[in-house]
C-alpha cells in the first residue's frame, strides 16, 4: 500500500511541515516533518515511533537502492542522498513491515520534496509607522558665558555748568532719544582752591540721570568753583 504526501525542501536548509500521518494501522510510526541539508548531502525525517518499525528502510522515488541510514532514534531518521543529486521534485519513502513473519505485508510512506537553489529576495516591505515619542532627556550643563558685544549708540551727554560760587552743589546730566545711562563722572570748573573742594556724590539718580554732588570745607569766595555732570548713554537693547 503507497500513500504519498508533498514536501517544499531547499538546498538551502528549507524545512517543511506536515499534518501527521501514520502508518498502516498496525505500525506505531508517525511521521510530522522533513527537510535536506544545505550541500544536499543528507534528509532528516521527524515524527515518532520508528524504533517500533520492523524492517525500516528509507527509498528514494525512482531509485531502486535503499539510501543508507546513518542515524535512526525512535523520532528523527537521518540518511544519505544519492551524491550529486541535481535540482528538481523527488519523493522519500519510508517503508516497513506489519504483521507476523509467516504472513507479512509491507507498507510504504512516500513524501514529495523539491531540490533547487534559494530564490531570489524579495521587494522590500513598506515602511512601518513612526515609533512614539521618547522621554525628554535630562537637562544639559550651563553653557559658558559668551563675549560681551557692542554698546549700541555710545554717546557722551554733557551737564549745564552751575554757576562759580562755594558750598554745596548738584549737577546733572540727562539721557534723550530713549537710551539709558550707563555710567557717568563730573568736571570741576573755575577752581579758586581744588584744596577745599570735597565731591560727595555721583550716581545715577535713574534711569536716564546722572547725578553729581559736591561741597566746599570752607566758605568765602576764594572758595569757589563750579561742577559739570556728565552721563554716558546708549540705547537700551
């Protein structure tokens, strides 16, 4: 009795697998899947129960010689293939006896597999999705400080001069054109003795002002002198 089954292998170590099939009934064999090793030199045959085969041997479709076992368990058959065995379908048969010896019948399992280079790789896929945002990293160092640019539109703004007495005096000088102060100082002018002459303050009094204070130890007119303020400005960034 012949019962034949198809089997998809490759010179490339392609497996293929099948519904479990069975011997005759009175066989315990069953076999689940078969494959051919990459140079084409050996086929494995998977399932169980071989050791319970009387009289097994392994065929291959179309040639009468048995192919020559060299490894049998009770769930993996491995034998050796016919040397150069060209690209094309072929079957495997797997044979054994049921029955006692007086009145024996012979059983066959038959498998079909295909012999042939690997194909040629396929087209790439399509894309797959964007992945989900990852979590924000921790935060990064402190840059270093970078150079100071320009002053934008440095300008100079001279005070009225006050008039030449002594005591104690106040100039100031004053930014326009919307700049800002940024600093500032004072002249002494007309000075009858720079000796007695104390400048008490200057400081910008604001935003755009610069203020200068001044005073006299002594009085008298030999004393005298007259203050002048000036602001440096430039425009606010």
């Amino acid at each position: 009795m012949i019962r034949a089954r198809m089997l998809a292998a490759s010179a490339a170590l392609l497996f293929s697998t099948f519904i479990p099939v069975s011997f005759a009934e009175s066989l315990p064999a069953v076999i689940n899947s078969a494959s051919v090793d990459a140079g084409t030199v050996s086929v494995t045959i998977n399932g169980g129960g071989f050791n319970a085969v009387r009289n097994l041997k392994v065929f291959l479709g179309g040639v009468a010689a048995e192919l020559p076992l060299v490894s049998r368990t009770d769930g993996v058959l491995v034998a050796l293939l016919p040397a150069g065995l060209a690209p094309g379908s072929y079957s495997v048969i797997v044979s054994g006896t049921r029955g006692v010896a007086a009145n024996s019948t012979r059983d066959e399992e038959e498998f079909f597999f295909t012999v042939g280079a690997m194909g040629a790789v396929g087209p790439q896929g399509p894309k797959g999705d964007k992945g989900a945002t990852g979590a924000q990293g921790p935060k990064g160092d402190t840059g270093a400080t970078g150079a100071s640019g320009p002053i934008a539109g440095l300008t100079i703004v001279l005070g009225a001069v006050g008039a030449d007495t002594y005591g104690t005096r106040t100039a100031t000088a004053s930014c326009t054109g919307g700049k800002k102060v940024v600093g500032g100082g004072f002249n002494t002018l007309n000075v009858s003795d720079s000796r007695t002459i104390a400048i008490t303050g200057s400081y910008p009094s604001g935003a755009t002002v610069w203020t200068v204070k001044g005073t006299t130890e002594q009085s008298g007119m030999s004393r005298s002198y007259s203050l002048q303020a000036y602001a440096i400005c430039a425009t606010a960034s």
